[in-house]
C-alpha cells in the first residue's frame, strides 16, 4: 500500500470524525435511502472428508496427544460434530445460509485439519487434493466463493510449487497456514522460498491459529484454555512477531501476511512492542529498518473473525487505519447469526465500513469488484 493511500483513507476517516455531525446526518440519509456495501467474509473454513479422516489418524496417535489435539476434543466435543457438518458443505447448504445472513461472498480455506502436522508427504499430497477441491467449489460458484491454497510448509520445496499451481492454474488468491510447522515457525528461513514466492506472485498469506507449538503448549491444556480462549492468539501471535523481528519484511517489503481475530491481540501492544524493540536493538539481531509497527501497518492485516465486537474492531480501526481492516466471521466454527450483523451499527461513514466489508478484501484478494 502506498502512503498516499494510507494517508487519503486515514484523512476521510478523520473528517468523518471531525465533521461528526454533518457526515453522519448524510450517512443517516444514505443508509435510510438503500445503500448497500457487499459483505464478503475473508477467514471461512470447509473440511474435505479425506482430510478429516487423516487428521483423526494424526490427533489420535503419539505425536496427536504431544501436540495436544485430545484436549481440542475434549472441550469442543459438543461442537465438533457442528463444525464437520457445516464445514464439509461447500455449495448449497452454505450458500443459503449466507443468503440467510447478507453475505455476499466468502473467501473459503481450510484452517481445520492441521496439514502442517502430518508427514511431508501426505500432507503435501492432501494440500494438492485440497486445492483442487477447492477450486471446484469455486468454479461451481464464483460469484459467491474464491480460495485460499492450503500447504504443507514442511515440505518447503513442495509448498512452493503448490502455491504456483494454485495461484496460476487454480485462480486461487493466496494461501493460509496454520502456525507453527512440527514447532519450527517460520522465521527460519528454510521456509523462506515460500514467502518469497508469494511476494513474486503477489498473493498474501493468511496466518491462521493452530494449538501452541509443544514448547508452549503445557499451561494451556488446563480449564478449556488450548483453543480460542487463548492457545490460538498466543500461538499466532507470538509466530507474527517472530516473522516482524526476523527481518522477514526487509528481505520481501511487498510481503502481505493477513492475520484473523483482530490481529491476535497484536493492535493492542504495538506502542509497547514498538518502545521494547527501540530499548533491546543494541542487543538482538538482526538490526531492523523499521519499528515493528510499521511492518505491522505495511505488511498485515488484520481481520474481525471470531471477534465481531463492535468495540474491538473500532478499536482496531483507531490504531491500524480502516484500510487494514477486513470482515470475516470464521464460519463454520462460529455462526453467520449473529456476527454477519454485529458490526452493522458502528458509527462510521458509509465509504469506512464498505471498506471493511469489501473494499479491502477486494484489494488484498484481488476479488472482482461488482458493479
Ligand atoms: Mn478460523
């Protein structure tokens, strides 16, 4: 994004702000007159029975219970036969459902299923089985539906081509993975082909939670604690600020990473992170060109699954710009009723939330825009 952009969408926001009254009289009149933003749900997960049945092989097995996926089990036991059930329809049933709940588009993944825990190869065979799915599903609907490629990181080599196929031959609009790799994250640059592929293609890698790597995995086992409540944003991200301190984004500066959940808890810190940084530079490698927030600003966004408050994501919007800002809900594992509508009262000018709603995926994407 260039700074002139930056500054333009900063300055409209601004204005709305300041010009409170007035603006918000015209976007009362807007609103109250029909107009309509296009939502599109960026972090929208499906699960493919093959892989499901290969997951539950891995989760049951040594290293299943070493990465602790019983403890998933155990507390989501209720809600996980929800999740597969919603999760494998990936035509009809979820195109009602957005019908349902004014969602114009969902751009799907598979963030279940944990390809980065399995063996090289069969994860790297199901990542290719993934995507072919997926871009069936896509082909079926594409006014409704695009993909995010799913790979198998610890065959890097493998992962690289997989991302060329998918983006080249099957349309899809980056990739998504799950965190830690076996619990090596990704700052070790054997992984680095893969980033440096996507800046070449110019497609973003989203950054989506998985349990704690091993290393950290202990306190969260106890009191429901491994998944959303707080294993996913410790796991994510203390991996976002690996790939910021590394030097990852001086080596590839287009690099776009998309982090869900409203940035893992990141937007909350990053005046901290940012005076941290500036006191320790004397004494970590490598030297940076930048404060970490401004990697933050330049090469992620963030968007709202999971985390559809009002409050959070108004929040956000103060401290990254609107611009860094994207619907999603995180179907299947939360439901379009209620957070398709949660955001829809926020106080903000029409062109600000057709940004959030659309906008922005359109932008980060690369989605047609519909006229
Ligand atoms: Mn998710």
């Amino acid at each position: 994004m260039t700074g002139s952009r930056r500054n333009f969408i900063k300055t409209s926001l601004m204005s709305g702000a300041a010009l409170q009254l007035g603006v918000m009289a015209s976007d009362q009149a807007q609103a109250a007159s029909g107009v309509k933003y296009r939502k599109i749900a960026v972090e929208e997960s499906f699960m493919l029975p093959e892989v499901n049945q290969a997951f539950m092989k891995f989760a049951q097995s040594d290293a299943g219970l070493r990465a602790g996926f019983p403890y998933m089990e155990k507390y989501y036991k209720d809600l996980l036969p929800v999740w597969g059930q919603r999760g494998i329809d990936m035509g009809a049933g979820r195109i009602q459902q957005m019908d349902e709940n004014g969602i114009d588009m969902q751009v799907m993944s598979m963030s279940g299923g944990a390809l980065s825990e399995m063996e090289p190869e069969t994860a790297t065979s199901l990542a290719r089985l993934v995507n072919d799915r997926l871009a069936e599903a896509v082909a079926a609907n594409p006014d409704r539906f695009a993909g995010l490629a799913s790979l198998a990181p610890q065959n890097p080599a493998g992962a690289v081509k997989e991302l060329e196929r998918a983006v080249n031959s099957l349309g899809m609009k980056g990739a998504i993975i799950t965190s830690h790799v076996q619990g090596e994250y990704m700052d070790d640059k054997k992984f680095w082909d893969i980033f440096a592929t996507a800046e070449a293609l110019d497609v973003p890698i989203y950054l989506h939670p998985t349990l704690p790597s091993p290393q950290i995995l202990q306190p969260y086992l106890d009191y429901g604690l491994v998944g959303p409540m707080a294993g996913f944003n410790a796991e994510t991200s203390i991996h976002a600020l690996r790939l910021i301190m590394c030097g990852l984004f001086d080596q590839f500066p287009k690099l776009q990473m998309v982090l869900g959940h409203c940035g893992e808890g990141i937007p909350f810190f990053l005046s901290r992170i940012d005076r941290a940084a500036t006191n320790t530079a004397a004494h970590r490698e490598p030297l940076l060109k930048r404060l970490p927030s401004e990697y933050f600003l330049d090469n992620f966004v963030i968007t709202t699954s999971g985390l559809n408050d009002p409050r959070v994501v108004e929040f956000c919007i103060t401290m990254l710009g609107a611009e860094n800002v994207l619907f999603a809900i995180d179907y299947p594992y939360e439901s379009m009723a209620p957070d398709a509508t949660a955001l829809d009262d926020m106080n903000l000018p029409p062109a600000t939330m057709e940004a959030i709603f659309s906008g922005n995926s359109e932008r980060v994407f690369k989605l047609a825009a519909k006229g």
